[in-house]
C-alpha cells in the first residue's frame, strides 16, 4: 500500500528515499540501479524493497 | 591485564562507519556488537491517540509505521523511560511525511524528514497526538539504535606461489576488508600493512594478485566491524555508548559484589 | 543487577546474575579466563522459551588462598578498564 519505513531485513530506513526513487526510476527514464546506488542503498535486501513495490492508496481509495 | 586496543577507520561518515580494532577478544567483540543493538536506547513512538484518521489505513497500520520513524536521541539530556510529546495533522488531498510531525521537543525530532506516513485523498484527514519513548533495542526492536551492525576477521592475504602456466584462473571472491602482506605483487600502489576494502578490487583476488596462487588467513584479534545506525545519533555516540554501557555493568557488579 | 549466591566455597562460587545476557556475561567470562588465579570460569543460560531458570548462573573456581569473590570483583575492574582503554582507543582512532 504505502512504502514500508524500513527493510524488512536489516532495518535501514528506506522510506526516505522512495519519492525521489518513484520519481526518477519509474516516472523517470533513469535506470533504477543506478538510481538506488546514487541514493546510498546498497544491500540487496534494501534494493528489493524499492523495486518491488507497488503504491496501492490509489487502488483502494474508491472503497472507504 | 593489560589491553592494547588499536582503531583504526576505513570510512566514517556519521551514519555508517567501517573500522578495524585491535587487540580485543571474541567475546568483547560480541559484547560490544550486541551492546550497539540492545542496549543503546532510542526515542520511538510508542503511543499513538488518534484524533481523527479518515485515510485508508487502520490506526494500527499508522502507528506501525510511526514507530519505525527514526527520531533524533540526544543521551545526554533524557533518561530512558523520559517521554515526549509529538503531534500531526495533515489535511488531504496530501501526503502526510514524517517531517510534518512536530515535537514538543526541538531536541527530539524525526531524524529523516520524507518518509512517507500515508497518501491522503480529497476530504480525508489525519490528526494525532503521540508519545515518544526513550527505550531499548532489547525491549523493542524499533528503538535499535544501530542498524546492520556486525564484524567479521580483518584477513590477511599472502602470495604462496604462481598459479599455474595454463591455468585459467577462476575468481576467487573475498568479501570484508585484508591487510595487504604481498604488496610487491598487488596491483597498482601498495605497502604491506595496508588495509584494503575488498570492493576496491572488485572483491576478487585474481584482479589483484593476477596469475598468483593466494592464501588467506584470519588475522588474530583483528575485526573490522561495520556499522550504520538509523540516524537517532552518529556511530562514534553509538559506539561508545555501546562500549560504557559494559562498563557501567560491570561497576554496577562490583559494586554489588562487595557487599 | 540482582546477585544471588547459590553456592560458595572457600575456591568455588556459583552466583545467579539477574537480569544479564550474553552481552555482558561472556565478555565478564573471558575476562575470568584471562585471570591467573582462575582455574574455571563459565555460565549458563536458558532460553526465555524454556521457562523456569532465565537468569544467567556464573560458575567460578580458583586456585586455593583465592576467594572466587574477590577473583569476581577483580574481573568487574578488569572489564570496566577495557570498556575505557577501548573508548580511548577508538576515540584516538577517530583524530588519527
């Protein structure tokens, strides 16, 4: 639904950098590897939590 | 006894560091790893009293993620069980961040500010009233202080001979940090004592040391420790909050066992 | 920190450490080890799981004339001056 606040793995706050990974790797043309390096998230387990996920408020928004 | 403690840092930034130490035993290096995740405590929110929350989470969902923000811990002025005050409300359409949360505290604030709480629609509306709590990483896992922290040997890597003629030389993949013992053979600039992250090589010893056959080794009480906090406070205030906080234990012993 | 002595001789103490773990308890067993005068030196805990005894239970023997209280205070100073020469250590680390 929303990005979680930290990994699930290691607890690095990953949250924080979600808005301007949204806006520069899926709203943008940037690839998204890059982008993750140039933000300073580097384990694997932190990568993952960004590139897998999926912004749901929108989805769910019509059913309250 | 005598300690003989050396540090020395490979990177230091104020949210994650790398340093070798010297001189210390498995058991302390534990002890201090497990004292930085347990027993250094941190603000975190840890009641939430919802005024009102027409968005599409739970209150529950919100005060998870609440409590999962980092807030700035400043030791010296509070005590653990202190509380303060923090306070939100964001009208929508908005998306409530972490740095729109105000504290009652200039001291204790949220430590990243674009985290994002929850997306509000047109109409909906988030207002609370919450506490922080000073706690402890081993009550709760939200109020670790250091984050992926751990250690591993410092190795030493030495040339035994060359690898063979017609060989193909697969890589040989070393992760962590080595003390250089074969700078004559290494690649580009070295002198025997360096320490050399192994990303600076690509983690693989064939890039380094091509054609050579290689043995590594565990230095002796040598650990480079590796570690990141979430931002409530610098790594040097974690560490060496993490190392009194042994100290003060083992006062507080023996003290008791004088008695 | 609550000490509870469950048995003691005149070379051998058995002592319930409470509220202590790993953290503190092998770093104060490796300081034992490091002791001359201490011949044996281990502890023992269970998990929370496990119910019943949770408090760590320090065992101590030492070599005869030695009281294990005093080898135990003596460890206590000994881990009080680590955390310091470390703390000093890393903060010379640090300027270096």
């Amino acid at each position: 639904m929303m990005i979680p606040v930290r990994c699930f793995t290691c607890g690095t706050v990953i949250g924080e950098h979600w808005d301007e990974f949204k806006a520069r790797a899926r709203e943008g043309d940037e690839d998204p590897a890059e982008v993750l390096d140039d933000l300073g998230v580097t384990r694997a387990c932190c990568r993952r939590m960004m590139v897998s996920h999926k912004d749901l408020v929108d989805v769910v928004s019509p059913y309250q | 006894m005598v300690n003989d403690f050396q540090v020395e840092f490979i990177e230091r930034e104020d949210r994650r560091a790398r340093f070798v130490a010297r001189g210390l035993t498995p058991a302390l290096a534990n002890g201090i790893r497990r004292a930085m995740v347990a027993d250094v405590p941190t603000f975190s929110i840890d009641t939430v009293r919802f005024v009102e929350n027409t968005s599409v989470m739970f209150d529950e969902m919100i005060g998870l993620r609440l409590g999962l923000v980092p807030l700035t811990t400043p030791l010296d002025d509070f005590e653990p069980g202190d509380t303060v005050t923090v306070a939100l409300e964001v009208d929508g359409p908005a998306t409530a961040y972490s740095g729109d949360i105000e504290s009652a505290d200039d001291m204790v604030v949220p430590a990243d500010e674009n985290i994002p709480i929850i997306e509000l629609k047109e109409g909906q509306r988030l207002e609370f009233e919450a506490d922080a709590v000073l706690g402890y990483g081993k009550d709760h896992a939200k109020n670790q202080g250091g984050v992926a922290v751990g250690y591993r040997h410092l190795q030493r890597v030495e040339v035994v001979g060359d690898a063979g003629e017609f060989d193909e030389q697969e890589p040989n993949i070393l992760r962590g940090v080595i003390e250089e013992a074969a700078a004559e053979h290494a690649e580009g600039d070295a002198e025997d004592g360096d320490l050399v992250a192994t990303e600076t090589f690509g983690n693989d010893l064939t890039e380094r040391y091509p054609g050579k056959e290689v043995e590594v080794h565990d230095v002796p009480e040598a650990f480079v420790f590796s570690v990141e906090t979430d931002g409530s406070f610098d790594v040097d205030e974690l560490v060496t909050r993490a190392v009194a906080s042994l100290g003060d234990r083992a006062a507080e012993l023996e003290e008791k066992v004088a008695l | 920190m609550e000490l509870r002595v469950i048995d003691k001789t005149d070379e051998e103490l058995r002592i319930e450490i409470g509220g202590e773990d790993h953290t503190f308890m092998n770093v104060l067993k490796g300081e034992l080890l490091q002791t001359d005068t201490v011949t044996a030196a281990t502890y023992d805990v269970n998990p929370e799981q496990s119910g019943g005894q949770t408090d760590p239970v320090l065992s101590i023997k030492t070599e005869s004339g030695v009281d294990p209280l005093d080898a135990l205070a003596e460890a206590a100073r000994g881990v009080q001056r680590t955390a310091d020469d470390f703390t000093d250590a890393y903060r010379a680390g640090i300027d270096a």
